[in-house]
C-alpha cells in the first residue's frame, strides 16, 4: 500500500490555497511551483492555468502567460477572462494604437451575436 496521500478536491484546494496565498505575498515563482503541481495532478484544470498566467503576467514574463492564457481557452473555451488577459499581452499596432487581435480571439458566440447567425467575421 502506497502513503502517498489521495489526490482528492481537498488536497487541490490546499494547493490552490498555497499558491494563491504566495501570490497574494509576491512570491510569484513559489505560487507558480504549487500551479504547476496542480497542473502536474490535473493537466486539463483550466483554472490553474489561468491563475498560474496571471503569475507569469505579474513577474513579466507575457510569453509564458499568453502561453498559460492559451491553454486555458484550450481546456475551457467559455472562459472569458483568459480571452480578456490575452489579449492585454498582444501587441498594439504603431500605426493605429489599437491591438493586433483578430476575430480568432473573439468566441464564435460572440462573433454571431456581432455579425448575425451563421456569420463568421474576418478580423
């Protein structure tokens, strides 16, 4: 018999409160060490991605929470917020002032409800 301790919804819960706690505290690299295991226990958790980008996006790093962000969506296409925080990390055109982001970042819903049923933008 193994003493290793039950991955259960309790056990992910103290690791969600670990990391958000050194989050809370500015320890970003050890809240992205307890996203990541939560990450290594549940590879499909949307949410730790999305927590755990939100670390990456407060040390810097945009490329890893773009990464992270995109993932998410991955997992949970319905997850506005990480469509939203994507898109905070793209680039702002020169010429405009506005963002790069084409339709492919809006969710279909979102471009039919824009465009009418059926309907597919072009960004």
């Amino acid at each position: 018999m193994s003493n290793l301790p039950l991955l259960d919804s309790q056990n992910i819960e103290v690791l969600y409160s670990q990391a958000r706690s050194f989050y809370s505290q500015g320890h970003y690299d050890h809240a992205i060490f307890e996203y990541s295991n939560i990450i290594s226990l549940r590879p499909d958790d949307a949410q730790a991605y999305i927590e755990r980008g939100h670390t990456f996006a407060s040390k810097g790093e945009k490329e890893k929470a773009f990464a992270d962000y995109t993932r998410c969506i991955k997992y949970n296409p319905s997850k506005f917020d990480a469509y939203l925080h994507r898109g905070y990390l793209s680039p702002v055109s020169p010429k405009t002032g506005r963002l790069t982001l084409s339709g492919r970042d809006v969710p279909l819903k979102q471009q039919e409800r824009r465009n009418g049923p059926g309907s597919i933008a072009n960004g």
